[in-house]
C-alpha cells in the first residue's frame, strides 16, 4: 500500500508504512518518519518551531493499512528517485 500526496509544488510525496520504507533512500528525497499518537500521526522527533503541525496526511486513516502504524513519508523531486522507490516496493 502506498498513499500519493500531490498537493506540494517543490515535490510528491509518497506514503508508506515505515516497515517497507528503502533503508537509504537517494539522498535527494525527504524523508519524514511519523509514529501514531492517540488518534493521528505525529513526527517521530517534533520540531517545536512547527507548532504542532508536523503530522501527516490525515486521509491515511481511513485505510486500515496505515491507522496506527509507523509511517514514513519519501518526498520526492525527480521521477528517477521516484522509479528507485517504487522499484523497491514491488521487489
């Protein structure tokens, strides 16, 4: 399973469950770890500068395959990391 955010300008974010996150992703994707939290997802190491908003994308509650578990988010600029990503998840 893998969520698709496309909303963001500068990339695309991918969605997984951290579990099948790539151990070293390319050094140009960003990469963002979330751990649940009562009812929502919050960064695994929160930047107080943030303000409380350094969740994730909310619509992944809805599928049983993401609600409770660690998820990692793989913000991605070129379809090349892109391709290296999915290629690790279909492996």
């Amino acid at each position: 399973m893998i969520g698709v955010e496309l909303d963001h300008k500068e990339r695309v974010n991918l969605w997984v469950v951290s579990m099948y996150a790539p151990a070293s992703p390319p050094a140009t994707v960003d990469v963002a770890k979330k751990v649940w939290k009562g009812s929502a997802w919050q960064d695994k190491h929160p930047d107080p500068a943030r303000k409380g908003r350094d969740g994730a994308n909310s619509n992944l509650k809805g599928y049983d395959e993401f609600r409770s578990k660690p998820i990692t988010r793989l913000g991605v600029q070129c379809i090349d990391d892109a391709k290296a990503i999915l290629g690790h998840l279909i492996s």
